[in-house]
C-alpha cells in the first residue's frame, strides 16, 4: 500500500512549518537519505531526507503552503510495483495552492484536514501499543515485522518524529527489539502557539484595524519566527513565576585584565569582549551553584552537570539564543570564537535545530546598545536569564571610605521561583559578580 510521507518535526518546540520547496516531482525515484524538500521552520530553512525507498506517487501539499502541521500528510510513496492507480481517489483532491499562502484559521484548518483524511484510506490501520497510543510506522515496515514475528511497540524508530521504518524492522530480531525504558522522562511538551501569532488576549485584528480606519499604515504580516516568539514569551509570561534580582558591578578591574589580554592575543587574531567574560563567569557561578543550574520539565526539574549557556543574538525580525555547552570547561579565547561563530550564522539562520535549543541558562546583553539596565524573559524551559547593561562610569564609596569613580554594569537576573528560590538566585547573582570583579580568578 502506498506509504504517507508526514510533516516532520525538524526542532523539539516545531509544531508546523512551511513547505518552502520541493526538490522532487511526481514520478521521481527516491532512495533513503535523498533530499525531499526545503521545509522553513520558526528558525531556519532545513533539508527534508526521504526515509525510505520509492517513487514519488502523489505531491499533497504545494510549494509556499505555510502552517502545514507536524504529522501532517505531504506527499505518497509508491513502493515498487505500485503505481497511482493504487492511491485513493480522495487524495486527489489537491491541497492549498501556494498562491493563497496566508489562509485564514478555519481554511488552513481545512486544507490541513483534507489530505490527512484523503491519505489516511491510503495505508492499513496504524497499530496501538498497550498504552493505547498509536505507533508511528510505514506501511512496508508493519507488513516485515509481521513477517518476521515483531511488536512494533517493541521497536525504536529512526524516522521522522520517531516513526518506525524499513531499516528498523529489518535489523530487528523477533524478541530482541529493544525494550521501552520505563524510566525514560515523558517528553516535555511544547505549549500550543495561540491563534494570532501567540496572543491569547486583547482585541481582534479586525477589531485594532477598525480603530486605525482612515490612517495610513502598513500591515505586515507575521513571519513563523515572529509568531513563535510571540507565543513562546506570552507562555513565558503567563506561566512562570518571574522574581528579579539586581546588582550593580564594578568592571575597572576586567577592563584591564581585557585590555592586557587582547594585546597578548593580537598575535592569534583573537579579540575578547566583556560578553565573553560574561558567559565564562555565568558557566563558573553555575557550577559553583549547582542546583541553581536547573530547567523546569513541568512535573519535575532536571539538574544540568554540564554549564550550557544561551546567550541571545538579535536577528531581523526576531532573534536566536545559540548555546555553547560546556561553556565552564572552555577557555575565554575559545568562548570568543565559538560565540562569534554562532551568531554570525545565527544572522544567516544557518544555525540547526541543536545549536540553539537546551541549556539551563541565559544572558541577554542590550548594554552594547546603551540600555542602563531591563528585566529579561525566562525563555523556557530555563530557569534564569540574566540581563545585562551598559558598563557606566559613576562616583561610588570605595573601600577607603573616599569617593570615587569607577565603571559599573548594572545586571538583573530574572528567575524562575519554581526552579531556583529566592536565596539560591541571590547565591547564583553573587557568584557572577564575584567573578566579573575579579576577573583571574576565572583563569584558575
């Protein structure tokens, strides 16, 4: 029977994509690993890879369709010997055109639902698992392991979202197909963007262009980045318990260790900026306060060992927070580089999906734009972020009890109580700024 190729899930949060272009046609020849199509997600533009053998029977959804559902059917695959005459009639019927790219709710919901019930007759049942949950697996390797004798529920997928395919079954054994791990931690689920871009409340779009009836304005519409950030920090907002921490931090002692350090590295073409020192003294403070280097997994935390650290980089129309693992093992010249690296291709949205998704830890700078000091959002599933503002120069008491001038960088730490109590935030804000002041110590 004719296989459903499905929307895959290119990132952990993707809950729908465009279709930006398919680089085959009906009728073309396509082996497993062959390059399917370019699909935009809410980040970046990624290649789509066939998973299994066939000919490309019938294309469902049309280049340029965006809001195409995860899971949902984009295209048949003949197995050899079959030909279109063997896919239902119903899936004939052809899905958005690309000219209509922006639907509204209820169409796209429509073009959606047409061909996933179109290509649904095209293939036999989908087995259940005892859970009663369905087991995601192509027609041809349902039809193998019922050959060979094996539980599908007993078997890892390879496929997209996890979808069981012909390698998986053929290299399987009858009673030696992995076991599901009992103690594997439920998948944290991504909250559902809301309808209009992520915003759950205020007026309609019909009711705001009402009240600008007659000015001149310019509509402009919401990209999939655009829409998911508006509905990942309204989640954020309205589902974590946000506290605020503040202090203010002397950098004249970084600033000269930094000026010493960049005139040793001028030679190696390495160039170090008050941000890299940041990251490095957020990684240090998370391993020197380790339950404060937590997420929130909604029915439990999870406790990083590792110091991966997110460190958000604007972008037109939105932006990316690239993470550097293991931010606490490397040097300063290698954060630099590293850093520099990722946000450079962060701009050019060629970043993949595991380059900016995880860490427990985020830094926001907006002090190279001029900004004093702002309160961050958690971007979740962290659990803290820590602004930080432009380095001024003010009178302070120093320690001799005289006034005084230094340079100082006022930061908050935006927490989230459910991860980090409000004495364990202060230990981890502490931390940072100890480091920051006394910036060899983080060379020991």
């Amino acid at each position: 029977m004719p296989t459903e190729i499905l929307m895959p899930a290119l990132s952990p949060t993707m809950e729908e994509g465009t279709l930006a272009k398919w680089l085959v046609k009906e009728g073309d020849t396509v082996n497993s690993g062959d390059i399917l199509a370019e699909i935009e997600t809410d980040k970046a533009t990624m290649e789509f890879e066939a998973v299994d053998e066939g000919t490309i029977g019938k294309i469902l959804i049309e280049d340029g369709t965006e809001g195409v559902k995860v899971n949902t059917p984009i295209a048949v695959l003949l197995e050899e010997g079959e030909s279109a005459d063997d896919i239902d009639s119903a899936s004939a019927s052809p899905a958005p055109a690309a000219e209509d790219k922006a639907p509204a709710k209820d169409e796209a919901k429509a073009a959606a639902a047409t061909p996933a019930a179109a290509s649904a007759s095209a293939a036999p049942a989908a087995p259940q698992g005892s859970d009663g949950k369905r087991i995601f697996a192509t027609p041809l390797a349902r039809r193998i392991a019922a050959d060979k004798g094996l539980d599908l529920a007993q078997i890892k997928g390879s496929g997209p979202h996890g979808r069981i395919v012909k390698a998986d079954v053929e290299s399987a054994k009858p009673g030696a197909a992995e076991a599901p791990k009992s103690a594997e931690a439920p998948a944290a689920k991504a909250a559902p963007a809301a309808s209009g871009g992520g915003m759950p409340t205020g007026p309609s779009a019909e009711q705001v262009l009402k009240m600008y009836e007659g000015r001149d304005f310019e509509e402009v519409k919401l990209d999939g980045m655009r829409r998911t950030v508006g509905a990942r920090l309204t989640e954020s907002k309205q589902t974590i318990p946000h506290f605020y921490l503040r202090r203010d931090i002397k950098l004249d002692a970084l600033l000269k260790f930094r000026s010493q350090l960049n005139k040793q590295l001028e030679g190696r073409g390495v160039k170090l900026s008050v941000n890299d020192f940041i990251i490095k003294a957020c990684a240090l403070a998370l391993q020197a306060v380790p339950d404060a280097n937590a997420v929130w997994a909604g029915d439990r935390m999870l406790k990083l060992k590792p110091s991966d650290v997110a460190v958000a980089v604007a972008i037109d129309g939105g932006l990316f927070t690239p993470v550097l693992k293991d931010a606490e093992m490397k040097s300063l010249s290698a954060l630099s580089t590293e850093m520099k690296d990722l946000a450079s291709r962060a701009r050019g949205k060629k970043l993949a999906p595991h380059e900016y998704v995880g860490g427990s830890f985020a830094i926001s700078n907006l002090g190279m734009f001029g900004i004093d000091n702002f309160d961050a959002v958690i971007n979740p599933p962290h659990g803290a972020i820590l602004a930080v503002g432009a380095g001024v120069k003010k009178p302070i008491v120093g320690d001799d009890g005289e006034l005084t001038v230094a340079t100082v960088m006022s930061v908050t730490l935006s927490v989230d109580h459910r991860v980090i109590d409000g004495a364990l935030g202060a230990e981890l804000l502490k931390a940072i700024v100890e480091n920051l002041e006394n910036p060899m110590v983080m060379l020991a």
